[in-house]
C-alpha cells in the first residue's frame, strides 16, 4: 500500500507544524515555500517569539493555551538558545482602573484552566525592578514564555525524513488536492494545506476569493526593535494591558472602545496606528522592544512610529533609553476580520486546507492548529472543538458548513 | 601641546598622554583586549576606524563606546562591558537634542568630504561636515596633533570657507532632507536639515577570516596605520604586515620609520603587480612618490605570493604562520596588521534610498549625483581609486551641490583616476586560497561568534541571520561582508535604522 502523501505550502511556523504533525503519523509530506528556507519569511521571521495565552474569547484562549502546552511538553529539540524559556508574561496595569480589567482577565484565565497570580504594585517592583514605580499592579502569567519562531520552524521539518522541502518556489495554481508551481512542476496528494499567512487567501484562486467575500485577512504592520547583548533588565515578558484593546483599535471590525480615559494607547480606528507597549526578554541577553500595529503591509521602517513604541516602553520600563539599540525592522500580522484564525477545510474544496489568519498568535497557536488539522484531516478525535476556527463558520446559516466530522461532540 | 592626564580603566587609575583616541592610549598601556566576545574570547580593537566595534566599552558611564573614536580626557572612566544591572536607581535622561540647518550636510571628513565642504562653502552654501572621528581628516589623513601636509590646506580653506564640523557624530537615520545624528561619545542626538547631503563616507579595510584573526594585537593593515600616526610606540617591535595592495607598502614604510622590525607578505604575486608598470609609467605625479617609497623599504623581509594562515598566541597574538612560495613560515611577533584592500562603506548611502552596485560602490553619475535627488556621493565609497581621486570627486561634489557645472578638465582628471584605481585592483586579485582559509571552527562573525562551519550549509544570507545570527551584533555585518563566504550567500539586506549602531540616547542621573 501507498504511504499516505501531503502538501503543505508555506514553512512558517504554522505550515511547518503542520507538516511535523502529518509526518509523525507516517505520512509523506511535501513542502513548498517560496522563500530561501523554513521560518524566514514573514510573521515566523519578523515576530517577537511570544508564547501568551491571551486574553480574549474563551475559544482562543484554549487554542493558546493548547498550543502553549505543546511547546512546553512537545517542542522540536534545538539548542539552549532557541528552545523554549518560560520567562512568564507579567501583564501590567497603568492605573486603578486597568487593575480592574486585569482581575477580569484573572477570571477568564481560571475558567480555563491557567493559572495567574495578581501582583500589586510594590510586588511589581520586586518582581522587575526595571519597571516604573508608579504602576497600579499586574497578572502573572508564570508558564507563558518565549521560542525562537525561525528555529523552531526549521526543526519541525527536520524532525521527521519523511518531510521533503522545496524551497525558492513559487505557486501558480492550487486545485482540490494538487499544487502547482511556476516551473511546471505539479504536486498530488491526499490534501493540501495552504498556511502562507497574510496571501492564503490570493494564492487559493477562485475559492480563495469567494471565502474572501465572507471573511477578510488584512495584515497589520508592526515595528520591533532589539537592544544589544547584556541589556537583559527584565526576567518576564511585560506586556501593558490594554494591548488587546489597542490591538484591536486599528480593526473596523473591532469590538468598540470603551474607555476614553487611556491616553497613549489608544487611536481608534485611526491610520496612524496604535502602539502599546510589549517587552520580551531574549535568551541572547537582548531585550525585544514593540510593538505597534497598524494596517496595511510591512513597510520600511517609520521613525516616528519607532519612536512612538520606545517611548511607549518608557512608560513601563523608564530605563529603556538607556539601553543601546541593534536593529529596528517591520513586520505583519494577518487578521481576519472577525479575530478568529481559518483553520479546516475550505468551502467547496474536499481536499484543501487552510491554517492561517492567527493575528499575532501564530507562534504561540501553531502546534495546537497544526494539531487539530491533523486529527480532522486523519479523523481522530479533536483535542479541541475545531467549529471555532473552520473557514466556513461565515456561511453558518446554509448548507455549506456540513459537519463531515462527527467526531467532536 | 601634551600633558600628562590620568584616565581610570576598571577602577585603576593610569596616566596617559592627552590628544589620543582611548584605543591607543590603552594599547600604549598595554591593554589590547577591551572585551570579551558572547562566547567568552578577548577582543579588541581590529580597523580602528569605527566599523567592527570591538573596541567598544562602557566611557564616563556610557555603553557601547568605540574606543577608536573618541579621544582621552582628563578623569574619563573607561569599563569592560558588564550586563545592565536589573535594578534601575535613578532618573533615565534623554540629552537634549538641537536642530542645526545647513545647505549642504557632507558625511565624512576625508579628503573627498573635506574638498567637498570647500567646493561648496567657496561658492557661497552653508555646509556642516558630520563626522564620526574625534578629529577631520578621515581615516587616511588620520593624525594625532597637526594633521599631515596634504591635509593642511584643505582643512584650512574649509575653516576660511566657514564650513561647520560636527566632529564625533555617526549619522543614524533619516532622509536627504534631515538627518538624525548621534554622538559617538555619549549618545546625544541631534538633527541636520539640509537641501542637500554629500556623501563621503570612504572605504573600509577587507577583512579575511583565518586562525587567529580574533585574537588581540591582529589588527587591519590601515588600523595599525592609524595607531602609529596616532601615537602607538612600534619601536624594537616585531610586525607582520600582510594581506594585498599597494597599502601594505605605506604601512611598512611608516613602522619602518619608526624603528619596526617589519616582515611584508603580500598574497599577489610578482607578475600581477608588475601590470601596475604601465600605468605607472602613465601617471608622472606617482613616479616620485613610488620611489621614495621603495627606497624607503630597503632592507625589509618582503614575501609576495604569500600569506597569514594563521596566528597564535594566549590573550594576544605571539605567533604567526605565513605560507610562501617556499614552504611554511613561522614568525614570532609582537603585532599583526593583516587587510585586504578596501570595501566601500555605503550604509548611509543605501539607508537614503542610493542605487548601490552589486560591489557595494553607490551609482552616481559623471556629476556625483545618485539617484535620489539631492545626494551626492563622491570618493571611495563610488570606487577605490586613492585620495587624489576623491578630492577631485569631492570638489565636483561640492560645485554641483552649489548648483554650478564642474569645469571639463576637472570632470577629465576624475576619469583618470579611475582608471588608477581599477589598475591597482587588476594587480592585486584576491587568490582563493586566501578566500578559504577559516576552518570550520574559526569565527566569522566576531560579534555573535558565529563560526564558519555553522553557515557552511546556508544558502542565503537571510538564514545565516536569522538561523545562525551573522552580522546580527553591532557592527552590522561591516566586518564579515567582505569574506568569501559572505559574498557566495545569496539576497541582499535591506539597511534600517540604526545605520550605525549608536551609544543609547539617555543616560541613568543617579538620584542626588
């Protein structure tokens, strides 16, 4: 009997995962990415490498906090530098009144499982005495952590012989089950899974462009910095709460702003963007400085945006001018428009998948997505209930989302 | 006028001369390593120009000072390079920054900047020079005291001329019509606005990975150039000057004069260079200096076909293996001076949107203008052709930036030392086996102590980066781009801010 053979196009960390989790059961995988090798292209290459089970629906959460799991029990071998840190996310409040949003997001947590600890503000100070004195207090996150995305990608391709890699190329067409590339070469096999990030839906052809009618990935820019070796001031990954909240303020389709009280974060709506500030240590002894987000494609490097996220950092960690900074670059989010990741099948086709769209979450989500593709593709048992995710979730209302699963009760 | 001055160098006080970058005042202490590499090793400086930052140290309480650029002072505190400690006692001051308007901003102070800011200023522009050496004359003209005679009088008219300086500031960041500037002392930042912007900012040595080459006292053959005229003592001292072209010659004429015991090695052989004759013959102006140097080198050990294979010694270089034409050579050593030509230094010029040539030269036209409108570049960064070259180039620069038309003869005189610069090059072809000579445990990469075996296997640059982290420290890549193994990667990288990597921009008041 044949063994089994799949494609995956993209080796992010999302397509990569994917391919590990299809050849660990035996399978043969192709993989097709257009760049110069695995995890160096896109969200894989520009993001920070945070691994945060988030706030937000409780749906995400447990895709966070599953893929979280993954890569604390679960992840590719890789050296010291790269593999897995728990460095714990400390989510901070500016004022009273963010204070009590954190207790909010403490219940979410616990309704899930995640275990978080409330900080107050001198605790803070002992717990990272880099930060500002006059913070009101935060929520420790102490199993979130950090993976070197690059590495990580390419490791999961190694993981396993089975996986072939081409790399350098570039698809023209996809069909139910087949790719084929520019250089005439065409790629059969028993499905294929598209996980290229901010183009899944353009390089998908006609189906991609009428699940786009649905729903719509839009990428958002973000600028990051690093600082040099030996400016490791913080043990935990600071985020300032209200990150979701500007996160979501350059969405149309966002949930509405609230609070009209926060100053620096938020800009609803607006071109220009918001920053909020989200420090991660590195194991390299660096500090990686962001973020902002605004929409449309990375583009080069914007000063006043960089200068409008470092002072943003200043806020929380006053010493951070004082840190000398490396490099500066720009990267892109893909989000749908309604924050929730395509993950299954794509209306229409039987046998072409689709995994992208995690806005952000890439990292921290691929192993659990890359999971759950595998037990629906395979006809295992979901670990978690996948209808969150599938891409047909827009068209709920008529017969195109047909459980062809039932194995999720 | 030199006066004894006392520095403080981790915590123990040491009286030095004044009028010395902190570099050479520490070697003349006998300090040659100033760091310690991720992986542990000793560093210290290598081009002595700013480019490989690994001279750099913590100067009056500021981190990531490149000790080359900046001279002593009177109580300054230089400190090995610890981690920031995780308590921040204090306020975080940002320096007070200053917007300074000029018509014409000219990066760079060698010859081409400096006949550049001439050229310019005489017919009648604002000009400020930026320039990242405590001192104008770029890294040829480099002095300690009263600069060379070439220099005199440039530096002169362009003091008469009015031009401003901005000594001691790297350009960062920006567009043709500011740009942000940074000190290389303390950090302060300040803006330039301009109308238009010359850049002039030269070449920087070919460094060749090999055994050894990280060791302290393995320094670039226009480094030690620099250190000598910047007052490092060579006498009785047992140097190897090695690598190609005709600057290996000038390097040993000056340690010879200064009463080195010099051994040249030069990787080119006999019949390559003797192509140099012709031209020669055709370039009068060259023939009196050619002589003198030659008779100058009487009685120097010289190898041609030759070369470094590897250096050894603890802490710093005691040793070195040259391969001749006649088998091995061990040599013992008190310094090594090792480069390979020259590579231009384009950073800013790419940062500003110039068209850069697959060399690393920027394009510009017969009348020094780039692509992008408003910028001008002009000397060694277009194309190695020597200071008379670029002072001819600079003076066009300048007279185009005034908004005139350089006179034809001048345009003519240009062309010809092009011509030059391409014949010296034709001498001096790099060998291969001068191109292989790092095993697969010898760094490449001296900032994140990135060894050759580990990008062995990459095909492109971007891996080597992001998967093995070359040319991800401080100085950029400027040290390895010009190694074999970085040329055969394939991609191009995209040059973002910082363009040069800066001291932070505000500094810790400890509370009072």
């Amino acid at each position: 009997m044949a063994i089994p053979h799949f494609l995956v196009v993209g080796a992010g960390i999302v397509g990569a995962a994917c391919a590990r989790e299809l050849a660990r059961e035996g399978n043969r995988v192709t993989v097709i990415d257009s760049g110069p090798g695995a995890g160096l292209q896109g969200g894989t290459a520009a993001g920070m490498g945070h691994v945060v089970v988030n706030e937000g629906d409780p749906d995400t959460l447990k895709l966070c906090l599953r893929g979280r799991e993954l890569w604390r029990s679960d992840a590719p071998p890789m050296s010291e530098r790269d593999s897995y840190w728990e460095t714990g996310t400390l989510w901070i409040a500016e004022d009273e009144e963010t204070l009590l949003q954190l207790e909010g997001a403490q219940k979410k947590l616990e309704s899930v499982g995640v275990v978080s600890e409330r900080i107050d503000g001198r605790q803070l100070i002992k717990l990272e005495p880099a930060l500002a004195p006059d913070l009101a207090g935060g929520l420790r996150v102490p199993h979130d952590g950090v993976i070197y995305a690059p590495t990580a990608a390419r490791e999961f391709l190694n993981a396993s012989p089975k996986v072939t890699c081409h790399f350098g190329v570039s698809v023209k067409n996809i069909g139910d089950g087949m790719v084929e590339l520019t250089d005439g070469r065409i790629f059969e096999g028993e499905a294929v899974i598209v996980a290229t990030g901010i183009s899944v839906l353009t390089i998908l052809g006609e189906a991609g462009a009428r699940l786009a009618e649905k729903v719509s990935l839009y990428p958002r820019e973000g600028h990051l910095a690093i600082t040099a070796r030996g400016t490791r001031i913080l043990d935990h990954h600071i985020v300032e709460a209200g990150y979701q909240k500007a996160a979501h303020s350059t969405s149309n389709h966002s949930i509405s702003n609230h609070s009209t009280s926060h100053h620096s974060t938020s800009h609803a709506g607006s071109k220009s963007g918001s920053v909020a500030c989200a420090i991660l240590p590195r194991q390299t002894d660096q500090l990686c400085l962001g973020s902002s987000r605004r929409p449309g494609e990375p583009g080069p490097v914007d000063p006043n945006m960089m200068m409008r996220v470092i002072d943003r950092c200043e806020r929380f960690v006053p010493s951070v001018k004082t840190l000398p900074i490396l490099r500066t670059w720009t990267g892109a989010r893909a989000a749908t428009s309604d924050g929730k990741p395509l993950l299954g099948p794509v209306p229409g086709l039987q046998r072409t998948w689709i995994a992208a769209g995690f806005e952000g979450l890439g990292i921290t989500q691929a192993p659990a997505a890359a999971e759950l593709i595998r037990q629906r593709i395979m006809g295992e048992s979901c670990t978690l209930d996948p209808w969150p995710w599938d891409p047909a979730r827009p068209y709920k209302n008529n017969s195109a989302l047909t459980k062809r699963e039932s194995d999720h009760a | 006028m030199r006066d004894s001055i006392c520095i403080h160098v981790d915590g123990a006080s040491l009286r030095v001369e004044s009028h010395q970058t902190v570099t050479s005042a520490l070697m003349r202490s006998g300090i040659s390593a100033v760091r310690k590499s991720p992986s542990g090793e000793p560093r210290g400086a290598l081009c002595a120009m700013g480019s490989c930052h690994e001279c750099r140290a913590t100067v009056n309480g500021v981190r990531g000072v490149r000790t080359c650029l900046v001279n002593v002072e009177e109580g300054m505190t230089i400190e090995r390079e610890q981690p920031v400690l995780k308590t921040s006692m204090g306020v975080s001051v940002v320096h007070e920054t200053m917007s300074f308007e000029t018509d014409v901003a000219v990066i760079g102070s060698g010859p081409a900047g400096l006949a550049a800011a001439c050229a310019a200023a005489e017919l009648g522009k604002t000009v400020t020079i930026i320039d990242e050496s405590p001192g104008p004359g770029g890294r040829i003209w480099s002095h300690r005291g009263s600069p060379p005679v070439e220099a005199r009088p440039w530096i002169e008219r362009a003091r008469i001329a009015g031009v401003q300086r901005l000594q001691g500031y790297s350009v960062i960041d920006g567009k043709p019509e500011e740009l942000k500037v940074a000190s290389v002392k303390d950090g302060t930042r300040h803006r330039v606005l301009c109308s238009s912007v010359i850049i002039a900012t030269g070449a920087r040595e070919r460094f060749l990975p090999f055994p050894g080459w990280t060791l302290p006292g393995v320094v670039g053959a226009g480094a030690l150039q620099s250190l000598i005229k910047g007052g490092l003592p060579v006498s009785g001292r047992r140097l190897v000057v090695a690598g190609t072209g005709p600057l290996l010659l000038a390097v040993a004429k000056l340690a010879v004069s200064e009463g080195a015991k010099v051994v040249v090695v030069e990787q080119a052989s006999f019949a390559d260079r003797s192509a140099l004759a012709i031209p020669l013959l055709l370039s009068p102006s060259r023939w009196r200096p050619a002589r003198e140097l030659w008779n100058s080198l009487r009685g120097v050990e010289m190898y041609t076909s030759s070369w470094v294979t590897a250096a050894r010694g603890q802490q710093h270089v005691q040793e070195v293996s040259i391969r001749t034409p006649q088998g091995i050579k061990t040599l013992k050593v008190d310094g090594l001076a090792v480069g390979y030509g020259l590579i231009p230094e384009s950073r800013v010029a790419a940062g500003l949107g110039c068209e850069i040539d697959e060399d690393g030269f920027v394009r510009v036209d017969e009348h020094q203008q780039t692509r992008v409108p408003g910028v001008l570049c002009a000397g060694e960064s277009t194309g190695i052709a020597g200071s008379e070259s670029a002072l001819d180039e600079g003076l066009v620069a300048g007279i185009v930036s005034a908004g005139r038309n350089p006179r034809s003869r001048l345009l003519a005189r240009v062309r010809r030392h092009r011509f030059w610069g391409q014949a010296i090059e034709k001498a001096h072809p790099l060998r291969d086996e001068v191109l292989q000579l790092a095993g697969a445990e010898d760094v490449i990469c001296r900032c994140e102590d990135v060894r050759a075996g580990e990008i062995a296997g990459c095909v492109s640059r971007r891996e080597a980066r992001l998967i093995h982290r070359w040319g991800m420290g401080h100085c950029q890549g400027r040290v390895c781009e010009g190694s074999s193994m970085c040329a055969a990667l394939e991609g191009s990288d995209s040059v973002r801010p910082p363009w040069t990597v800066a001291p932070p921009e505000a500094r810790i008041e400890t509370s009072r």
